[in-house]
C-alpha cells in the first residue's frame, strides 16, 4: 500500500480520454491504482475517484459479460472524460 497523488490518478485518466491507452489496459492499470492508495483526501475527490473505480469494474469489450449496468469502450471513456473535467474544474477552482 502507498500514497497514489491525485496527479497519478489525473495522468491515467487523461492517457484514456485522450486515447494514449486502450480501455483493458486502462482499466487494469485504475483498478491497481485505486486499490494500492491509502492517501487521506477530501470527499468530493474520494466519490468522484470511486465513481471512475465503479465505472472501470463495469467496463467489459465483450457485450456478453457486460449486463445491464456495463459499460463498453466508449461509455467508460465518456465517464471518465467527465470525471476528469470535474477534477479539473476543482483543481483551478471553477
């Protein structure tokens, strides 16, 4: 376990939205980092990053695995491309 700044968090999700990293590696790599983080972190930061964790444990490529609350490549890049926007937001105060 070890302190994972918000900036890890912000490159990962950037990297995604941006289409650097697919959505598999994407998800595997945001699954990893949210549960290796033990930082301490005002809730609003600590709902969104657990919304983006829910959003990558639904993401599935195959349209079978994924039932109704799934999310394909597109909707987990459109919800993490939201969830960045606010981090964003937050972070230069608008």
């Amino acid at each position: 376990m070890r302190t994972v700044t918000l900036g890890e968090y912000r490159n990962l999700m950037h990297a995604f939205s941006t289409g650097r990293i697919g959505a598999g590696d994407f998800k595997e790599a945001y699954l990893q980092l949210f549960k290796e983080d033990r930082a301490t972190r005002p809730q609003e930061i600590v709902r969104i990053l657990e919304a983006v964790f829910k959003d990558a444990g639904a993401f599935s490529p195959d349209s079978a695995d994924r039932g109704g609350d799934g999310l394909d490549d597109s909707g987990l890049q459109v919800r993490v491309t939201e969830a960045l926007r606010v981090l964003d937001a937050m972070r230069h105060g608008a």
